[in-house]
C-alpha cells in the first residue's frame, strides 16, 4: 500500500511540473507574439528632419546712410512686402538649421543736404539667410525658438533715379532671430518669426558727373507669419 501510494505521488508530482513547465512557455510564446508587428499593423512614424515654411514678410528698413564726402547727406529706403520660403533641417528635436529664402526690392532716396535729389535709385536685394537656431520642447504644441546666422546679401537689376547711375555692392551681414510654431497636428502649424539683419551695404554713385561713394545702413527688420509643415 505505501509503494501504491508513493508511485500515485510521484505521478501527480511529475504531473504538477508538466503544468508548470507549459505554463511558462505559453507565457513566453504571448510574450514573443506581442513584440512581433503583426500584418497590417500600425507602426509609429517618427517626423521627418526636414521641415518648410511659407511666411508673408514685412521688411522694414532703418533710415540711415550717407555719402562720403558730402556733409549732413542722408538716406532711406522704402519698405515692402513679399513672399518668403524657409527650409530647416532638425539635428536634434532642439537644434536646427534655417536657410531663408525670398527677394524684395528697396526704393532709394536723398535725405538732408542731398534731399533734392529725391529718388536716387531702385534696387532688388536677395538675401539668402542661414540661421543655427535652438528649439524650445517643453511647450506642448506651442514651440518657440531663437536663432543668429550669417546673411549674404546680392543687389541686382539695379536702375538710377535722379543719380546718373548707381552701384550697390554684394555685402555679408549677421542675423538674429526669435519667433515660435504652433503645431495645429504632426504635420502643420501656423507660425510667427522675427528677424534682424545687420546690414550696410557699400555704394558708389555717379551724379551730376561727379564719382562719389558711400554707405547704406538698411539694417532691416523681417517680420513674417505665414504656415509650417514638417516632413
């Protein structure tokens, strides 16, 4: 009797460690079948690192210049509007890099001893802008920035008002930035930026004959809002 009972322990001994054992690797099957991406199943797209913006810009100059060797002479140049195209790459979700793209134009005047010339000149400026910027996370959908960069500007189609003819020079100038997106989705948002660009350009111009140079403070501010989307 004690051997029967011994041999029915060991049966359901043995029995109990089955159960045991095929617990665990059913667990282990779920565990691994849970980790697989099943067919047809949605996977987590990161954002791309590019991103785009299209802004309506105001460019607003500074009143300031003069001509070497004309005393109390002055300038001022005439304030626009016009379409802007920005392109930033995202090294990181803080730090990115902005290349602003657009073009305008600037109407040229005398101001002071030399305001009876009235319009001097026209001229168009591109001023391609790359700026370093640090993005600020910790905002939610709200997510400003500032930024400082370097701009070269490039004067064309350059045309003389009451000057006999007149030259702008292509000029470096510094950039700084500050402004925020406001993310509506993954994707899109609306945004609004502020830029000042330190700029002071060279000239030369020619009037009544006479050769003369001088400098052109237009140290614009760039104001813009417009849409953003990222890749």
């Amino acid at each position: 009797m004690a051997k029967k009972r011994m041999g029915v322990a060991r049966e359901v001994a043995a029995a109990l460690v089955l159960i045991v054992v095929g617990q665990q690797a059913v667990a282990a099957d779920l565990v691994q079948a849970a980790s697989v991406p099943q067919a047809g199943a949605s996977v987590t797209e990161w954002p791309s690192p590019w991103q785009v913006r299209l802004r309506a810009l105001g460019v607003i100059t500074e009143d300031s210049g003069h001509v070497n060797a004309v005393p109390g002479s002055g300038l001022s140049y005439s304030d626009s509007l016009t379409p802007e195209l920005d392109i930033s790459y995202f090294f990181t979700d803080n730090i990115a890099a902005e290349l602003i793209l657009g073009t305008t134009y600037a109407n040229i005047d005398g101001q002071g001893t030399i305001g009876g010339l009235g319009k001097v000149g026209k001229v168009w400026l591109l001023p391609p802008t790359l700026t370093l910027q640090y993005h600020f996370t910790d905002f939610g959908a709200f997510k400003p920035y500032v930024g400082a960069g370097v701009n070269y500007t490039i004067f064309y189609n350059q045309d003389a008002g009451s000057a006999d003819a007149l030259k702008v020079k292509n000029t470096f100038g510094t950039a700084l930035q500050v402004g925020f997106d406001y993310m509506v989705d993954q994707h899109w948002g609306v945004n609004f930026d502020v830029k000042k660009l330190f700029l002071k350009p060279d000239f030369d111009v020619t009037v009544g004959g006479a050769k003369l140079t001088g400098k052109a403070a237009l140290d614009p501010w760039l104001i813009g809002a417009g849409v953003t989307y990222r890749f």
